[in-house]
C-alpha cells in the first residue's frame, strides 16, 4: 500500500513551490554474505560488502503545516552509495562490490520545538534503485523497490548574507530483499546470487544541509 500512495502524492510535488533543497553524504551498511558451498573454497565461504558511502541529493515540498511546531513534508531524491569488501575461505580471497542507485518518494513529519531551530523527523519513502553486486567475476544487476523508515534531526540556523540553512543527521533502515526459501548449496558465485540475489543495504547514516529555493 505504501509505493501507490507515495506514487500519487508526485503531481502534488511537482506542482508545489518553494522548495528546499537538500544534500547528504551517508555512510551505508550491507549486511554479511550468508555461508555457501563455494567452487574454490574448502568447506563453507564468507564475507561481507561491508560500509560503503556516498549521497543523496533531493527536493522537499510543505505540503500541510496546520501550526508553528508540525509540518508535514513531501520528498522526491536522487541517491547512489556503493561499498566494497570481500570473500574469504580456504585461503582464498574474492573482491566484491556492491551498489545502489536510483530515485525516490517520501512523505515526513518535522516536529519543531518553539524559538531554538530544532526539529525531530520520521519519514517513510519508497526506492526505486538499481541494486548492483559482484564478486570476482560473478555479478547481478536487478532492479528493486524498498521501504525504508528515516528518523532524525533538523536544526535551522542563519548562514551567509542572511540565506537559512539547515542542518541534517538521520538513521535510515530499508526492508531486506526478499530471499528463496534455502536449498541445496550453490556450486559457485553466479549460481549463488542467481538463488539469493545480492544482499542489499538495509541502513544508513546520513549528514547534511538543506537550503530553501527559491529563496
């Protein structure tokens, strides 16, 4: 029920002046690589994608702001974050990477706390990413689309030549891919992502400032 409601929200968006303009570096965790049966490893292989980094450059629009203190804030973005680690076992070490792109919708809740430019936030928001991963030679390339809760702070505070700036801290957490029930253990790498698909980064962490425009 959540991607065609966020997905009828967009010509209210498209439609609404100002904006706020924000950007965000964030720091994106995947989860480990479950054990298998791998070609060239004795016995059970793991690993991990590890933390990787990168952004998150989007546009938010006031959709409803019934008092001073609460705000109820639509969300379109443009996001991409990758990471890279490895598989190990046997002796033997196997480079992998993974990375996610692709745009967004969200909806939020700002709570302001009266004369000190603080605010709580929550915010649902649907991905539409291109989920890649590879290690060595295998890879998978599908295209998904996730939940994902987002919690966090906002204080607002004077910048140059009187412009507003905000600044940003969120946690984030995504629904994990959906996974084949467990079967036999896969000969090699294509085989295994074949079956299980990447992994997929379930969280992240985010920094930032958000700018009104135009102002």
């Amino acid at each position: 029920m959540l991607r065609p409601a966020l997905i009828l929200l967009l010509p209210t968006l498209l439609g609404a002046q100002p904006w706020e303009v924000q950007a965000e570096g964030v720091r994106a965790e995947a989860p480990r690589l479950e054990g298998a049966s791998l070609r060239g490893f004795e016995g059970s292989a793991g690993g991990s994608f590890q933390t990787g980094d990168g952004f998150v450059v989007s546009l938010n629009r006031r959709l409803w702001i019934p008092g001073p203190t609460f705000r109820l804030v639509g969300h379109l973005e443009w996001a991409r974050w990758s990471t890279r680690g490895q598989i190990s076992g046997g002796g033997a070490q196997v480079p992998t990477c993974l990375r996610q792109e692709g745009p967004g919708l969200g909806l939020g809740a700002q709570f302001w706390l009266p004369f000190t430019g603080l605010a709580a936030e929550a915010a649902v928001l649907q991905r539409f990413h291109r989920e890649r991963a590879s290690a060595g030679a295998a890879s998978w390339d599908p295209f998904r689309s996730r939940p994902w809760v987002r919690g966090g702070l906002r204080w607002r505070t004077p910048g140059p030549r009187g412009l507003p700036l905000t600044l940003l801290f969120s946690y984030q957490a995504g629904r994990a891919p959906s996974r084949p029930p467990p079967g036999p253990a896969p000969a090699d790498l294509p085989a295994y992502f074949a079956a299980q698909g990447p992994p997929g980064f379930t969280r992240l962490w985010s920094f930032g400032l958000a700018v009104p425009w135009p102002k």
